[in-house]
C-alpha cells in the first residue's frame, strides 16, 4: 500500500491516513478482502507513533470500511459508507464548492475541476 504523509498539511497525521486509505479503497488499489499492514508496521513505514495508525484504523472501522480482529489484522470490509446519509456525505462537497465559487471561479471551471477530480479517484486501478 502506498501512503505519504505530508507535514505541511493542515490535517492531522491520522486523518491523512484515513484519506489516503479511502482513496486506495475508491480507486479499486484495495478491493473487498485485502489486508491491511499491522499497525506496527505501517507506522514504522510512515515514520509516525502506531498510536496515530490506531486511530485512522478505528475511524475506518466505524465507517464501516474495515473490519478488525484482535491477532488477524485489518480488512478491508466495502467500498460503500453505507450508514451515512446522503446529507452528511453531501455536506463536505458543498462545503467545498462555496469555496470554489467564492475564490471567483466561473460554474464551468469548477465543473471542469470537479469532474477531471472524479475521474482521477473514480479511476479504480485502471
């Protein structure tokens, strides 16, 4: 599995780690059934406190992404946040967009931004 944690990000270090995560799961570079790498050891890779990748574990398990056993490690469980409302899915995007549009960018530019961004995490290995 391929992450990176960049210190310059404003987000917490197991918040990048959930994103990077999901993002794997969205694309299709983690399918139902993979395995996760031990806590231990991917906080070795990453350089960070196996605390932190606790943490990131837990939040994915909660949104259901990720099974874990006690001795088995994690899995990978859906692709789908099924016990979110479309609200609270909706509720970041919009965020987002009164963003965009109050930076000044046109309707068709954040459409062109937004559309080549699905593509890219929508692209599921290909």
């Amino acid at each position: 599995m391929f992450l990176t944690i960049d210190t310059s990000d404003v987000r917490p270090i197991y918040q990048q780690v959930v994103d990077g995560i999901k993002e794997a799961i969205a694309r299709g570079e983690l399918a139902e059934g993979t395995t996760l790498p031990p806590v231990r050891q991917l906080a070795a890779d990453l350089g960070v406190n196996l605390n932190t990748i606790a943490t990131a574990y837990r939040e994915l398990q909660k949104d259901g992404l990720i099974a874990t056993k006690h001795g088995s490690g994690s899995v990978v469980t859906s692709r789908t946040l099924t016990e979110r409302s479309r609200e609270e899915l909706l509720r970041p995007l919009r965020t987002a967009l009164t963003d965009l549009v109050l930076t000044g960018l046109s309707p068709g530019k954040i459409l062109h931004m937004v559309t080549r961004e699905l593509n890219a995490v929508a692209k599921e290995g290909k």
